[in-house]
C-alpha cells in the first residue's frame, strides 16, 4: 500500500443502546437551561394574563410548575441538538 487514504469515508458503527445513553447525558446537561427557560415563559405569560384580569403567576409558583414541564422541553431539546450534531457530522 502506497499509504493514501481511501477517498470514500465508511460509517462508523452505531450501537443504538450507546446513542441513547449520550442522548440522556446530553438531556441532563440541557434540563436547567430548559426548565429555567419554561420557568421564564410561564411567568411571562402570567404578567400577559394581568391584561385580561387574571391573577398573575409569582415567580417562585412559575419555578414549581416549570420542573415537571421542564421534561419534556428538554427531551425536545436534547434530539434537537442530536439532529444538529449529526447534520453537522454528515456535512464534514
């Protein structure tokens, strides 16, 4: 062998069971950023809410509700950002 490379790259072996344990690493990473982002949008919409009359939402009531709704926003941003890195790997 002359040393060269081939010019076609071959796949790297993916173990389904293996991606899943990096996709719920990554989701742990993400879980505070997104349960403080749901955090933040629900009292947003509790200082919108005043404009109709209802009672607005306190920081500290939107805090409680945001980390059961905090799941599934971050397991929307974990394949989200699997989605990217694996556009970004074909593409290189």
């Amino acid at each position: 062998m002359s040393g060269t490379r081939s010019p076609s790259r071959t796949a790297p072996a993916t173990d389904p069971a293996r991606t899943d344990t990096r996709l719920w690493r990554l989701a742990l990473i993400l879980w505070p950023f997104a349960t403080g982002a749901v955090a933040i949008n629900l009292f947003l919409l509790g200082l919108m809410w005043q404009r109709l009359g209802l009672p607005v939402i306190a920081p500290l009531t939107a805090l409680i509700w945001a980390l059961p709704l905090g799941l599934p926003a971050t397991w929307a941003a974990a394949l989200w950002a699997r989605h990217l890195i694996r556009t970004a790997e074909d593409g290189a």
